[in-house]
C-alpha cells in the first residue's frame, strides 16, 4: 500500500491553533489534559510504563504537553519529577499558571521547544510520554531519533497518538481530515513500530485503540452539539460550524477504521 502523503503545517499554524480557540474548543470537549479519555487514560498509560513503582528521582519528559494537565496529574498521584516541553508559548504559559500554588509545584518544569530538537541533554529521562499530540509533529523518526537521545539506558518511551487506519480514506476525505485537525502528518500502528524497532528500541507493548476512538468521537460530537450555544456567544456562528463539520467528519472516519488511535510501551537497551 503507498504511503500516506503529508501536509503542509508548520508548527506555527499548530501553535496559532492552540494558541486561540481552537486550544478553548478542545480543553471544552477533552478536558484540560487535551487527549482522549482524560485522566483514566493517563492512569492506563502510566501503570504500563510502570510509573507506580517509580522512585522520588525519577524523571519524565512529557512532549507536547499542553496546557500541563498530564504533568499535573503524574506529578501528583505519582510523585514522580515532571518537564513538559510544549512549542506554544501561551500554552506552556497558562500551564505554569495551573501549576503555581500545587503541593508538587516543585516537580514540575515547563520549558518552550520542539520535540525535533528537545531543550535537554543525552541521557537525561527515565521516560519520554506522549498523549495524542505527535501527530502535529512531521518527521517522526526525527522524533523518535530525538526521544532515543534524552533517554536513560533502559528508559521507557511511553505513547498515544492518533493514527490511520486499515482502511484507506479517499483522499478528498482525507485532506479535510487532516486540514481541519492542522495535522501534518499521521503514522500507521505498524508504522510507529517500525520506526521504533529501526532505532533500535525494543517494542513492550502495542495497542489497537480505535474502537475506543470511535466511542470518544462520539462523546466529543454530542459535547459540541450541546455546547453549541455558548460557543456561537464565545467565538461566533461561523467557528461552530465549522468545528461541528470537522467533528463529525472524524466521528465518521472512525468509525469506518479510516482513522484510529495507538498506544506504545518500547524501551531504550
């Protein structure tokens, strides 16, 4: 099967995004960690990287984090040391906002940068977390390359993200999907694997998420829906329909496996 094509996003048009309401919209259908399945999802993810029987030095890079919800929450019911390393300054900002004042303030660092080049040295990281944001990132085996760097021999690369699916969207279809998300580009579930396994990482786990995808799409499609008034009063008529075309053009997808979700447990010998 040919390859996926890519698009042609830079992370400036992902921070512009994130940066106005369509950071708002998103924290309104996901919650303030911005992923699918909020905080269960994030305790899923943990307990496979083996974030539970972490020690007090343990530290964790989270790439792409956002508005700092995750960071937040592993800090605190994990006890663990957080840096989350975001490109959108007003995010990593209002992060720091969310973070002031926390019994575990002291174990969270935000920093501003590119997981194509993380602000971190070699070897740095116990573990390298991701909650379906790597598919705003291009090149992922320059990622990949990058999260090998910063992590600790024996470390773990802990991750979800969006994905295609097994079956092939036309590309019509496919353009407005990956248009309206700002995405430039999606991987494959084997794909991520294989990017891992060609670095040399070791491959723990993998997961098919998708139906679990397609059941939050729902969700997110009749949070809008119902939302729909006070998004027209916040942001205009014109950003709701277009949000609402968006949605359920996704909710569609899903749940005809042309789009999907993944998660990821590999290790770093």
């Amino acid at each position: 099967m040919a390859e996926h094509k890519r698009y042609d996003f830079s992370v400036n048009d992902v921070s512009e995004v994130y940066a106005g309401p369509g950071g708002k919209l998103w924290e309104l259908l996901m919650g303030e960690q911005i992923h699918v399945g909020g905080p269960e999802q994030t305790d899923i993810l943990a307990i496979k990287a083996g974030l539970d029987r972490a020690r007090d030095d343990f530290f964790l890079l989270d790439i792409c984090s956002a508005l700092g919800g995750p960071a937040r929450h592993l800090a605190e019911v994990y006890g663990i040391n957080v840096v989350g390393l975001d490109i959108t300054p007003e995010m990593v900002s209002e992060a720091k906002k969310r973070t002031i004042g926390k019994p575990y303030e002291s174990k969270i660092e935000y920093r501003i940068g590119s997981g194509l080049d993380i602000p971190a040295h070699s070897n740095s990281f116990d573990c390298v977390w991701g909650q379906d944001a790597w598919c705003y990132i291009r090149d992922k085996a320059r990622l990949i390359e990058e999260i090998w760097r910063v992590l600790k021999p024996r470390g773990i690369l802990a991750f979800t993200d969006w994905i295609w699916g097994p079956v092939r969207a036309p590309e019509e279809e496919s353009d407005f999907l990956m248009e309206f998300m700002v995405f430039p580009d999606l991987q494959t579930l084997d794909g991520y694997s294989k990017v891992m396994e060609n670095l040399g990482y070791k491959i723990v786990e993998t997961q098919d998420l998708q139906e679990d995808f397609a059941k939050h799409m729902d969700k997110y499609a009749e949070t809008l829906q119902k939302a729909k008034s006070d998004i027209e009063a916040g942001f205009g008529p014109e950003l709701y329909l277009a949000a609402e075309e968006g949605v359920l053009a996704w909710q569609k997808a899903a749940h005809e496996k042309k789009v999907g979700r993944g998660l990821w447990i590999a290790k770093k010998p």
